[in-house]
C-alpha cells in the first residue's frame, strides 16, 4: 500500500473457488492458501494482524445471511464448509 487512503486487500482467492468447498479437508486446503498468501504478502491484506482478522471474522459470520440473499441464494439451516471459507476469506479484507 503506498497512498494514505489506499486500504489492503483480501486474500487472493476468488469467493468461485470456495463453491467446491464441503469437507474439512477443502476447507483446511483454503486456509492453506490463506495463510501463503499472507505470508507472502505480509501487510497487504486489510486485516493482516490477528486482532483486526477476528474483529472482521465476526462481522463477516454475522452479514453471511445478507450476503446469500444478495445473491439470491437460500442461506443454509445448518452451517457448511463452504460458509466457513466465505467467512474466512470475507475477513481478509471486510473493513
């Protein structure tokens, strides 16, 4: 980030590759990712220290329901795999 109203960014994966997602092992495969990329990229996420990532996690698990109905989708009943990599990766860069 270079300018003073520049904010970070998510994480790099696309939210079309979480749609596979549904088991642990696909989900843990995405954290993976996520974790490279921070490591790669170390202050470009907006949320790249721990404290700011969980702050954002919450907010991200709480507008999941919003986020569905804006895609016109059925928000689950039961919580899946993919929810949890779409909340993950909302919390990268959710300001």
């Amino acid at each position: 980030m270079s300018g003073a109203h520049e904010t970070g960014r998510f994480t790099n994966i696309g939210p079309n590759e979480v749609d596979h997602v549904t088991t642990n092992t696909e989900a843990a495969e995405i954290v993976g990712r996520m974790l490279a990329d921070l490591r790669a990229h170390p202050t470009e996420w907006e949320n790249h220290t721990l404290e700011r990532f969980l702050d954002a996690l919450e907010s991200s698990l709480k507008s999941l329901p919003w986020l569905y109905r804006n895609r016109g989708e059925d928000f689950p009943d039961q919580p899946t795999w993919k929810q949890f990599a779409e909340a993950l990766i909302m919390a990268t860069g959710r300001e």
